[in-house]
C-alpha cells in the first residue's frame, strides 16, 4: 500500500516511524516532512520520501493524491482538519483518515466545545464564552482573576493564558480581544475557572460508533521546569502516568468519553480520528480542560514507542468503522519523551543552528530521537523551528525511561538548547 502522510512536525514523524515499519506499506511519502523523517526507510527498503507541499495547501495536496493514488492519506496537523482536507479529499474519492471539518470544531472551535460540553453535561469547569472585552472582564472578576483565558480559535497550541489575578486577566483578554495576539482566532474568548490538580492527556481512537481508550500519558505545557513560563506546545510527556488506577481511567471514560459519543449520535456529528481531551484530576473528579481532535504533540512519540499494534490497520478500521473489531496491543514499558527546543522559545528564537550527536543518542538501545523543527541544509542538519527534537526512550520502569532520555539529550547539541529538567518528575515523587 502507499500512504501519504501530512504534516512536518515531531508527531508526523513519530507517525511516519510507525507507519514505515508495518509490512503493508510499500510507500511512503510525507508533505512536507522533515529532517529526520526524510532519512526513514520502510520494513520493504524504500527510502521515505518528503514532498515540499505545505501541509495547509490543501489544494496542492489535492492535486498530489490525484496524481499519485496513495490508498490512503493521514492527516497530523490541527489547521488542515479545520479548513476540512478530509471534507476535500473524500469529495473527490480518496481514502483519509481523520475528522471532517464539522467533527474538527471540537479542537478548532473552544466556543463550540465549551458549549457542546455544557449541552451534554460533560464535566468540565465553569464557563463563559464572549464576544467583547468587557462581559469578558467582568466574568473574569466573578472568578477574582484565578482564570484560564482561551482564544476560540487555533493559535498553535499557544493561545492559552493562565492568570492569578483580575489584573492580570484583564490584561490577557486585552491581549487576546483587543491587540490580537492570536490573530482572529481571538474574535471570540472562552474564559475558565483555573482548576486545581494533576493535569493527563488522554487518547481516544474513534470511528464514528465505537471508541478504543488509549493508555494515560502527561504533557508537559510550560516553557520552565516547576511548571513556569509560557504556555508551549509542549515539553516533554511520559507514559504510562500514574495518576489513575485502570479503574479511575475507566471511570473517567464513563462520565466523559460515553457522554461526548452519545452527544456526537444526537447532533450528528460523524467523529473518525483521534479525540484527545486534556483533564483535570480534581477533588471532585475528573474535568475536561479542552479537546484535540488529532493525536497529540509530544505524546504521539511515547504512544507510538509503546504500541505494538500495526498502525495501519489501526487507521482502517477507524475509517471503516471496525474498531469493535480492533484487539490493541501495547508493551509493558514506559515512555519518556524530552522535548529540545530553540533558545528563547515560544517567544522569539533564532534559526538555522547546526546539530550534533543525534547519530550517537539514537545508537542508544531503547532511544528513538524525533525530528521536530530541523531541515537539511547542504551536509548539515539545523534547527528550523521552535519545538527541535523530541528525545524519546523506553524502559522497564518510568524511572529507567527519564534517565536514558536525559542520557540521550546529553549526547545532542546546538546553540541555544532549551530542555526542562524535570520531565516526569512528579510521577516519580508523587
């Protein structure tokens, strides 16, 4: 089979790691790519290869599916979902996995899930949605300021702005409403109480009538160690976290996976992809923090370094809607994944740094390094994003895992490396 693979970031080329070591594929090819992806071979030998078409130029890639017939296309970004590649492709009779356009509001709409949740008593925390600055505000001052503050729209995993007090909630929604700091994705705010407790990522495959819970992972949000700084698109995540037992996983399942499942067969709402809800463990229960409708970025790479399932078969049978049928097999270890990333990020960064020792970190047994933000650039291999590597590494136990990762991280290096030293440090302490 050939497959074409969208996107260019760390999770697509976790993605494309997997999908090339299953026996069903004869070709892959990945637009745009990567670095790191573009020295992947397939179990049959074939290089993988990168195609320079942006993964948000769905009409270029339209044009690519028609002129190559790939049997089946997988979509990694959020923007592409949104502006409705699926939708697109599927109108002109090529196989895609992933959500349509509608299903994709979940991640690209926070004022259409915010409300989706409270129609269908789905737990989540207090809310409101806002169109101006000052009914906005004035929520905010309901919460005494301790609020989450969400651009409606996709900002790149960045448009999330955690405040401490009405001052500086006031000056978030300025931020976002007024000055537009996320661009239009800011017309609309959703403004949240801040819930406290221990935050985990969960992953749910679905095809439209049945859904398959994938094991715990925890994403790392914050720039600095301690949970500091700026919001990012993530750190670092481990799996499997420790923070629910198999039976308050599956009871998180029951108030809030089988209510969003019955809410998407009431509203029709046809949902074949990935959900991926971010919750909060609080005293009184889990809590919905948002939902993702892809797999998310850096938790691909430990999920995907655990599973033993053929990934392939996996896409089908959400495509199919056979995932009844679908029996999923994960390995016993855990996964750590430590993000490196551009010095100065997610602020402002430099680009075109040059790496080293990424040949020797990935000769290291149980270490896979993910390509993130890096392009060849004649013989030398630099940084071109914010988010650069994703340093991922198995072990028998949690505590094995994050040692060999930092062990790998060591051997890498380029000019301005940013690494939080703390990656799974709670759920070894905890």
């Amino acid at each position: 089979m050939n497959i074409l693979l969208i996107g260019g970031g760390g999770r697509e080329h976790a993605l494309a790691w997997k999908l090339a070591q299953s026996k069903r594929v004869k070709r892959l090819w990945v637009a745009p790519g990567n670095g790191g992806i573009a020295g992947e071979v397939t179990a049959g030998g074939e290089p993988v290869e990168c195609v320079p078409v942006g993964a948000e130029d769905l009409e270029a890639l339209l044009d690519f599916a028609r002129a190559h017939q790939p049997e089946l296309t997988v979509v990694g970004p959020d923007n592409p979902l949104a502006a409705g590649i699926v939708d697109l492709f599927e109108e002109n009779d090529l196989r895609i996995w992933g959500p349509n356009a509608e299903a994709a509001q979940f991640e690209s709409s926070k004022v259409f899930a915010q409300d989706f949740m409270a129609r269908h008593s789905i737990p989540t925390a207090r809310a409101g949605t806002f169109n101006f600055p000052t009914a906005a505000k004035a929520f905010a001052g309901e919460l005494n300021g301790r609020c989450v503050v969400k651009a409606d729209g996709l900002a790149l995993g960045k448009g999330v702005l955690i405040c401490e007090t009405l001052e500086e909630a006031e000056a978030a929604i300025d931020s976002v409403m007024v000055d537009q700091q996320f661009g239009e994705a800011g017309d609309q705010v959703v403004i949240q109480e801040f819930l406290k407790g221990t935050e985990i990522s969960l992953h749910v495959m679905c095809d439209g009538r049945t859904t398959i819970l994938f094991p715990t992972s925890q994403d790392h949000k914050r720039a600095l160690d301690g949970d500091r700084g700026l919001n990012t698109g993530g750190m670092g995540t481990f799996s499997p976290a420790p923070f629910l037992s198999d039976e308050d996983l599956a009871q998180a399942a029951k108030a809030i996976i089988d209510p969003w499942q019955l809410g998407c067969q009431v509203e029709g709402i046809d949902f074949r992809g990935m959900l991926y809800p971010g919750l909060m463990l609080t005293d009184a229960g889990p809590k919905v923090l948002e939902f993702n409708a892809r797999w998310g970025d850096p938790e691909t790479q430990v999920y995907l370094a655990r599973l033993e399932t053929d990934l392939v078969d996996l896409f089908e049978a959400s495509i199919d809607r056979r995932l009844a049928e679908m029996d999923v097999h994960w390995n016993d270890q855990a996964a750590v994944c430590v993000v490196m990333a551009s010095g100065g990020y997610p602020e402002s960064y430099a680009k075109g740094k040059p790496i080293t020792g990424i040949a020797d970190a990935d000769a290291m047994e149980g270490v896979k390094v993910f390509h993130a933000g890096t392009k060849i650039n004649g013989e030398n291999l630099v940084t071109s994003g914010g988010r650069v590597l994703g340093v991922t590494a198995l072990g028998d136990t949690l505590g094995e895992a994050r040692d060999l990762a930092y062990a790998a991280v060591d051997k890498i290096k380029f000019e301005g490396a940013h690494v939080r030293g703390d990656i799974a440090a709670k759920a070894l302490t905890d």
